[in-house]
C-alpha cells in the first residue's frame, strides 16, 4: 500500500483525498465486474445483487479508502469474472492479463482469500466441465483432497505447516489483546498446531465471524452500525429459505462454491481473530458471497411481488 500511495502521489501532490477517489474507483471497478460475472446466474434479480454487492456498510466503508480491502476487491472481481468466462471457453489475450492481475493482487495482498477461493473454484470447474450432477460429491472431493494436501505439506517443507502458521497468527493477535485491551475482544481458547484443536474450535470460530457483531450496539456509533449489520446478515438467511425456489432450478455447484468460501474463510477468520473490531474488517470479501448464496436459493418470482425488488 506504501507503493501504492508512492504512485498515486505523482498525481495527488500530498492531497490525501486524492489517494481515496483512486482507491475507491479502483475498488469499483473490483465489484463491477464481480457484478458482471454472476448476473447470468441471477436472471431477474439484478437489483438485489448489486445490493448484496454494493451496498454492505462494511463494503461501502472498507472498500472507500487507500487501504488493503479496496485494492483486494479489485483483484477478486477481475480474477472471478475472467476465471468465469474461461469455464465457458477460450478467452481472448486480454482476459489472460486481467486474471493474471487479480491473482497477483491477492497474492500480494492477502493471499489467504485467494487459497480459500480455489478448492470451491476447481470444483466448480470440475462441475462446469463434467455436468452438474452429483455435485455436492464432487465438491466434498475436492475439498478433502484440498485438506490432505494441507495435512501433508509439512512433510514436504516444514515452512509450509499451516495449522502451526494459523496458530501462530492467532498468537500475535492475542499478544496485541494484551498490549491494547480492546474494548470488542472475545474471550477464545488458544489453538495448538494439530487437527483436533482445529476441528474443536471450528464452532466457536464461526460463532466469532458470523454472529459475534451482535455484542457490539453499546461500543460507539461504529459498534452499532456493525451489530446492525449483522442482524441483516443473519435475517436473511431465513428470508431466502422462505423465498425459497424449486430445488432442481437451483444452480447447486455455485452455491457450493460461494457458501464454501464462506465457511472457509470464515473458520479462518474466526481461528485468528478474537477481535470483533477486527474480524468485521477481515470477512469483508465474504459478505457478496454470502449475498450471493441466498440470491440463488431465492425464487425471483417471489422476489418480484415486493414492488422496489422488482427488475424492470
């Protein structure tokens, strides 16, 4: 970000607000064409994406300054709507370039969101390419493929133990409990580099990354915004299930795809960040999956008897 700023300084002369319209458009440009990659799969429901894309406090407040998350959102849009597009067929040169930049942005700047992006990516792959049945099956072997590789990496290179990596960040993050007391912190058992203590915590992680903001009306104008968030985020999901479509006219490998990014970086978030503060920045890149998710369990039928939901 320091390079970042360096750059964009040739043109703002020192003006900070300079730095923010350039990261802001450029953050727009990220979530245009996640937009773009998913409204085929919505049809009639393109009011509400742009609402489960867009319009997030969070997205809105993160997504609108020099920081990280404007730069990853970027990233993750051109990386999805051109990987998209290769699933259908060739890609003009172009794409190539513009998949290539939102992999190297993530990488650069959290490479965790693009690790927790591929194994539901290959299997919607895997789905596109061999048809949509048994889809769950071909997603659970993904995955578990996925986590034995995980498990056996440190045989290979010790460097590359991820359990002991996540522990040791959830270390450095409780060291700075320490150091600060911030006001928003969950109590959280220390984790141990071993798969037990992963899989016994997962509960409690979750706990931390989906429902924890509801403890936050009394911190501040910033602590209410946040809880109120949450309570939609967590409305929601009954709303859909309520408005729910035909099971056979849900495009399953998709919704696998985005609700096990969801859970997965979920569970990471929740395993490193005892912080509420903190984990509501972090999940950022999730909130327009998990809008996204409860879109295509939606019935647009449905959806459009609510006059201002309505596509024209």
């Amino acid at each position: 970000m320091n390079r970042f700023s360096a750059l964009v300084r040739l043109f703002s002369f020192g003006v900070y607000h300079v730095h923010t319209v350039f990261a802001s458009f450029l953050s727009l440009i990220g979530l245009v064409a996640l937009y773009k990659a998913l409204i085929a799969s919505l049809p009639g429901m393109g009011r509400l994406l742009i609402a489960g894309i867009f319009l997030w406090p969070s997205v809105l407040f993160w997504g609108s300054a020099p920081i990280k998350e404007a730069l990853l959102f970027l990233g993750l849009g051109l990386f999805l709507l051109n990987a998209f597009k290769l699933m259908n067929g060739p890609m003009h040169w172009t794409g190539w370039v513009a998949l290539l930049i939102g992999i190297l942005l993530q990488l650069v700047l959290k490479s965790y969101v693009l690790l927790t992006l591929l194994p539901g990516l290959m299997a919607l792959w895997c789905c596109r390419r061999t048809g949509d049945r048994m889809a769950l099956q071909k997603f659970g072997a993904v995955y578990l493929t996925c986590i034995v590789i995980v498990l056996l990496s440190p045989v290979v290179d010790p460097s590359l133990d991820v359990l002991h990596l996540i522990q040791m960040k959830q270390q450095d993050m409780l060291g700075v409990v320490r150091l600060t007391d911030p006001g928003s912190y969950v109590a959280s058992t220390a984790l141990t580099p071993d798969l037990d203590s992963f899989i016994a915590q997962a509960p409690h992680a979750l706990y931390l990354t989906f429902l924890s903001p509801l403890t936050t009306w009394n911190i501040g104008a910033m602590g209410a915004i946040g809880a109120m968030e949450n309570l939609l985020l967590v409305l929601l999901l009954p709303a859909a299930l309520l408005l729910r479509r035909p099971l056979h006219e849900i495009d399953l490998p998709l919704l696998f795809f985005c609700a096990g990014f969801c859970m997965l970086l979920g569970m990471l978030i929740g395993w490193t960040t005892p912080v509420v503060g903190a984990l509501m920045r972090y999940r950022v890149p999730l909130l327009s999956f998990y809008a996204i998710a409860l879109l295509l369990i939606a019935d647009p039928r449905k959806t459009a008897r609510i006059p201002f939901l309505r596509t024209p």
